[in-house]
C-alpha cells in the first residue's frame, strides 16, 4: 500500500497534531533526563548557557577586545541559537534508535520522536535567552525594540532544524553512520556560518558562495542584526529560509513515513 | 464500512527481513553490496510466509511451534508493529499484546510518570489513564517506589510494573505470548487472574505458547507453525497430537541418522534446534 506524497505528508502532520499529549510528555521526559540527579535540577537549564556565554565573554575580550566593540554580545547573539540547532539535531537524529526497544513492543507514530527532540531543545533554546538578557546589563546601549523579532527568527530556524531532524532520524535508523558523520559536519558547519566572524568580513571571497548557500548565514545575520546592531532582521534572507525549510520538511515528513513501517525490523 | 465478522482476517500475510539491513549496517557495507551487484534473493529470510487464516469473534485460537517457526513474528504483525510485505492483515477492533512487560520504560523518570508516558505512546485517552493510574498503581503493588525513577527498581519491579499498565485495559482482540510468570507466588496469581478476566472480557484471543496443555484448556482452534508457514489448523487436541507426533517422527529421525552414523565410525554433528533472524531477541 503506498500512498502518495501528499497524502503521506498530510498523515505525518495529523500524527503530531494527534499525539500532542504524547509530545508533552515527550519533551518533559528529554527536560528531565538532562539534569536527573542534580542537585540544583532546572537551575541548570539556566545556568548551563550563563556558563558558556561567561566563557566565550572572556576569551574574545581578551582576544578580539580591539577589533569587535562589545564582542561577548556579538558572539553570544550567534553562538546560542546555534547551539540550539546543534544539541537538537543530535538528539532528534538519535531520538528514533533511542527507543528501539518500545518501538518492537507499542505501535506509534515514530515521526513524534524527533519532533518531541526539536522542541526539548527549544525550551532550552528559551531560557539561554535569559542569559542573553543578563549580557544586557552590561551593554544596556544594544537594547532595541527589535529584539522582539527574536522569536520571529527562532520560528524559522525551528522549521528548519525540525525537517532536518526528521530527515536524519529516520536515515540514521537504517544507517548509523548518519550520527557519527554528523558530529563532524556539525562543527565544519559551525565554522562555515558567521557565527564567530561577521559576513561583510568574507564578502567577495570564494567562501562568499558558501555562505551564501548556508541558511544560517541568514539566520545568524538576523539574530546579530537584532540582538547587537538594534536592526531589521534579514526578511529576505529569513523568508527564503522558511521557504527551502518547508519543502524541505515535506520531503522529511515523506521519506520518514515511507521507511517508518521498517523500523521495528531493525531496531 | 460494514462491521467484519472476522476479528482478524489475515490474507496471504508474508513478512521479511532484509538481512544485510541490521542493526549494524552501515553506509560502507550497502555501497559494497550494491557495487557487489549480488542476488537479490538471498537478501531476505522470510519470516513468515503465504498465512492465511482468520479468527471469527469469540474464538480463541492457539499458536504452537517451535523456536523460530514465526509465532512472536506473527503476533507483532498483528499488533500493528510489523508490518506485512505480503498479502494484508485486517483487524477489527483494539488490539493489546502483552508484549510489554518493562522494557519499554524511561529511566530517569518515576513510575507514576512512566505510566502516564506509556499510557499516552499506547494511544489511550488522557483521561483515561489517569482515571486508571491509581488502580495500575495499586495492582503494580511497588510502594512508595512508584514515585522514584525506574532506574532504582528492581527488574521484578519493573515487570510487574509493566504487567499492570499492559493488562490496565481491556482490550477487543487479545495477543499473548507465554512468558507470563513474572513475580513471587503471590503476584504470579495476581497476574493469572488478571489475565483470565481479559480472556473472559476480550472478543478474541491469540495465544502463543509451547505449553500444550494451555492450548488446550483456552483455545478452541489451534494453528500449528513451522518454518514461517502454518503446517496444521484444527481442533486443539487435534493439532496438539499432530505437534506430539511430528516431534516424535523427528527424534526418531535424528535417533535414526546418529545410529548410522555412529555405526559409520563418525563424529556427531552440532544440530541447533531451530534459528532466529538475526538482531532478534528470543
């Protein structure tokens, strides 16, 4: 029986928004198991990005002090929601081989695992934004009212992080290879998006295409242009992103249900 | 649609396993099989094959055969967890397999959260499950352990755990596999009459089981399998004699072929007693 693509994608979405229970449930399971056994629990949650801000506070004042005015806060704009799409694509591309063990016993829409993945980072993802407030005290002068769009950017990058999840998730399943390759591309990608360096620094160069090509050269753009120049986002940029984001989610959607029958086989 | 007679209808089911495709396949191993250009056929163990039967309401059938002859395979394609490469399987009415008996759990969590986790990848109603939780609480019998991460509980605690979220509704179509003795004496009893007051509730029963006498005390109809196909169908005590038999023939045979050869002045081979498809459990 092999229904079409629409048809397929449409099942996918109706299996998320059926299980919506099944997601919370999801999400505050993935919450929970990061800080198990911690004496400040949640704090955590807090805590975690203050420390990695700190950190990177520290080593670009001493080291790019001269060249980037305010350099913790144009890193920090960049850096965290980065980290957001790193730590939710891990953990959606290994949601689904997690749970091999109640996929051979309860029969469920697999497509839940990684879409409850995506959001537990995104809750983490919204109290790293707290932290980023606290850099604010420091830099009271980069406060604009444009930081509002910071949820509007986030939804972007969410769509996209999503897609891919579900994508890698259901491939890693029939290929493990998929979650060591994707430690690697991680941190070439990383490099390759104006995370840690501005993208008027690399304009004209060969590298220029590749960050043209690169979604998150839109996306960190607009988080910078927001969080530390108090500008517009990059609409365009971000409009296209969206764009690419949902074809590509529908092809995720599609080839995820397509292989799902298979997954109980293998795991 | 109009209302089945059958609670299960299965039709020429087939179900296969790719076996270069298993748990530990990797990128490399698939191009150097497709550059290989090998046959496709011996790719796949057919795990079953060619069934077809079908199990009116009220019927209660029984599955004998030995190790990897394709029970469980068959009770998980009934369930909805496998699915056919085959022919089809209809199902009316909720299906309930007591497959679940602990594995299924979160660790980090605490009971209490891992039945309302359980309850909600089972599909069952939010308030439903939590209409039942004290009752699955009760039955589960883990004391105050039930609100610490299941990590701390022992496996028996788990099992019966396990054994009361599965059992906590009553299902239309009921699958069983045998491995049912979890628990001291006093749980074990407890189970056994949960599972009579769903055999008696539920509208169909599949059992699978290698103890004959079950088969014959609960099940009207029994299906003999072997290798993937159904070798017999009938009356219980009819196809539990045909198993009795077969299996005698089959001592005999190999009491046979080890005289032969012992008296040939050769080493006795290593037999296995039936095989498994590779990555799966027993």
């Amino acid at each position: 029986m092999r229904l079409g693509l629409v048809r397929l994608v449409m099942r996918g979405v109706l299996d998320l928004r059926t299980r919506g229970r099944l997601l919370q449930y999801l999400v505050g399971t993935d919450l929970k198991r990061t800080h198990a056994d911690t004496v400040m629990g949640q704090v955590w949650w807090l805590i975690d990005p203050f420390f990695s801000m700190a950190i990177y506070a520290i080593l670009v004042t001493v080291v790019f002090a001269k060249q980037i005015p305010d350099a913790p806060l144009f890193l920090f704009a960049a850096i965290l929601p980065w980290q957001w799409f790193q730590t939710s694509l891990v953990d959606a591309t290994t949601s689904v081989t997690a749970r091999g063990n109640l996929i051979r016993q309860i029969q469920f829409p697999k497509i839940v695992l990684p879409a409850a993945s995506s959001i537990a980072g995104t809750i983490t993802f919204g109290f790293g934004l707290f932290s980023l407030a606290v850099l604010y005290l420091v830099y009271p002068g980069r406060l604009s009212p444009w930081l509002l769009m910071i949820p509007v950017i986030a939804a972007v990058q969410y769509v996209f992080t999503l897609a891919l999840g579900i994508l890698f998730a259901g491939v890693n399943t029939f290929y493990r290879d998929v979650q060591n390759l994707l430690r690697h591309v991680t941190r070439i990608w990383f490099y390759a998006s104006p995370a840690i360096y501005s993208v008027t620094a690399l304009k004209g160069s060969v590298f220029g295409l590749v960050l043209a090509l690169n979604p998150f050269t839109y996306l960190l753009t607009s988080y910078r242009n927001v969080a530390y120049y108090g500008m517009a986002p990059d609409w365009v940029g971000l409009l296209s992103v969206l764009l690419v984001s949902l074809v590509l989610l529908a092809f995720s959607i599609w080839v995820f249900k397509r292989i799902e029958t298979g997954f109980a086989k293998i795991l | 649609m109009p209302a089945s007679p059958y609670a299960i209808d299965v039709q020429d089911l087939g179900i296969r396993y790719n076996l270069h495709l298993t748990r530990r396949t990797t990128i490399k191993g698939s191009l150097a099989e497709w550059v290989g250009r090998r046959q496709r056929d011996d790719h796949f163990f057919w795990a079953l094959r060619h069934i077809t039967f079908r199990i009116a309401h009220g019927e209660s059938i029984g599955i004998l055969g030995p190790n990897g002859a394709g029970k469980s395979t068959l009770l998980l394609a009934l369930a909805g967890i496998l699915a056919p490469d085959e022919g089809s399987i209809r199902v009316t009415g909720r299906v309930s397999s007591l497959l679940t008996l602990g594995a299924g759990f979160e660790m980090e969590i605490s009971g209490r959260e891992n039945i309302a986790l359980i309850g909600a990848f089972m599909g069952i109603r939010h308030r439903v499950i939590r209409d039942l939780t004290a009752s699955i609480i009760e039955f589960a019998d883990i004391g105050p352990f039930i609100d610490a991460p299941v990590r701390t509980y022992s496996s028996g605690m788990r099992a019966r755990l396990g054994f009361s979220i599965a059992t906590a509704i009553a299902p239309d179509i009921l699958l069983l596999d045998e491995v049912l003795g979890t628990g001291d004496e006093e749980f074990r009893a407890r189970s056994q009459q949960r599972i009579r007051d769903l055999v008696t509730r539920a509208r169909a029963i599949v059992l699978v089981t290698h103890d004959l006498n079950s088969v014959s005390e609960y099940c009207n109809r029994a299906l003999l399998m072997e290798k993937g196909q159904v070798l017999h169908e009938g009356p219980p005590e009819e196809t539990v004699e045909f198993y009795r038999d077969r299996v005698r023939k089959r001592k005999a045979r190999l009491a046979e072929e080890e005289a032969a050869r012992a008296a040939a002045g050769l080493p006795a081979p290593v037999t296995l007693d039936g095989f498994r498809a590779p990555g799966r459990p027993g």
